[in-house]
C-alpha cells in the first residue's frame, strides 16, 4: 500500500499553526509528516533514513539501497527539533544542533537539503 499524502494545504496549515504555538498532538503530527513527505520528495533515495518518533520516518538522499535491519545512515531526532530544521529556524551546522540530532552514517549530513522547500 503506498504512504499517504498530506496536500499541501494541509500540511502548511499545520505547520503555521505549530509555529503559531498550536501543541496539540495533530498539528504537530501533521506538521512533521508533511515535512518530512516534502523533503523525500525533493530528495529522493533511499540512503539516508530520517526518523523523527513517534510521528514518522522517510527514506531520502540518492546513494545505496538498504533492505534489511538498520539502515547504515540514520538521522533522528524529535519533533520540535526536526521542525526547526526543516523550517530553517535552526542551522545543521549550529553547535546546538549536535545535542539534538543523533545523525549516524557517510551520508547523514543533511545540510545541503536543509530548510526543506516547502511551498
């Protein structure tokens, strides 16, 4: 069955209305799917996993194909920290940045993919 797609509409609504200050688990859910959906969109692949629990996980970044256990380049970190990213409110290379992203693998650095192009 293929993944859901959040439309754009909904998905920016959400994700205003988090950057707005809305904590409510939907928004917030909303907001970090559709992210994470736009940025396997402009960078497809399947060489990095990027995982922001308990809300979701995508494949990006062209490279090698993994099919079994865990992927060799992960990226994880938590919502309100994945959000910063992808909105650019927060840097890849900031120094704080290291504290809330656990980024594992040669291909994890997501810096030339980060603010996430978001329409």
């Amino acid at each position: 069955m293929p993944p859901r797609t959040i439309e754009d509409a909904v998905g920016r609504a959400a994700l205003d209305a988090v950057t707005a200050g809305a904590t409510d688990r939907t928004s917030i859910a909303t907001a970090v799917r559709w992210t994470l959906q736009r940025l396997a969109e402009d960078v497809p692949g399947n060489s990095v996993e990027v995982r922001v629990p308990p809300f979701a996980a995508v494949q990006a970044v062209p490279g090698p194909r993994h099919t079994r256990g865990t992927p060799p380049n992960v990226v994880e970190t938590d919502p309100t920290t994945w959000l910063a990213l992808a909105t650019g409110r927060l840097r890849w290379d900031d120094p704080d940045t290291t504290r809330r992203v656990s980024a594992s693998g040669s291909r994890a650095d997501l810096a030339a993919f980060l603010p996430v192009r978001l329409p």
